[in-house]
C-alpha cells in the first residue's frame, strides 16, 4: 500500500465528508426492525472485507436479524444485529440490509 502524505486537516475533512456521504445514502432504519443481510450486495463489493466478516455473511444468509444501535460503534448509518453472537459484533452499513415483514403469530 503507498502511503499519503496528507496533512491532519485534510485527513479530518475527508472523515466529515465520508460520514456525510453515509447519511446521505443511508436507509433510517429504526431499532427493533427485522431485516435480511443482502448478502448478494456484500458478497459482490467485498473488496478487502475480513474473511470472518464474509463468512459470517454466507452463514445468515436467509435469516432474520432485528437492528439495534446498543453497540458503541453503531449510529445511524452502522448498525449492529441483535441476535448477532459471534464475539465481535459485526457492523453493517443499514445499505446492506432488506427490511422484512415478520409474520405475525396470531
């Protein structure tokens, strides 16, 4: 990897701009919602992902998650699954995830 002469500031305006990119391009999905892993969206743009991450992904293909934003590193774009209990909680951008209707038992 080449390294980047960039100054701090510089460095700095580039994290603000990237973090308002997410918020742009970021479904709301609100906490306590189910939802799918598009693992056919991750799977095609892993670029440098962790291979535990990628295979976290295959393995819940199909499954339900529900949101949550609990984790420290989560916020509105990044979000965490509650029933994720593998011992790194993984973090996915809400644009990898499909909202799913739950069926409702009554």
């Amino acid at each position: 990897m080449k390294e980047q002469n960039i100054s701090r500031s510089t460095a700095k305006k580039l994290v603000y701009l990237s973090e308002l990119r997410d918020k742009a391009n970021a479904p709301e999905i609100p906490d306590g919602t189910a939802v799918k892993i598009d693992t056919a969206r991750i799977l095609a743009n892993h670029g440098n992902k962790l291979t535990n991450y990628l295979t976290f992904v295959k393995e819940s293909r199909g499954k339900v998650f529900h949101v949550s934003r609990d984790d420290q590193k989560a916020n509105n774009a990044m979000v965490v699954l509650k029933e994720d209990d593998s011992p790194i909680k993984w973090l996915f951008h809400t644009s990898d995830l499909i909202v799913v209707k739950e069926e409702s038992n009554v």
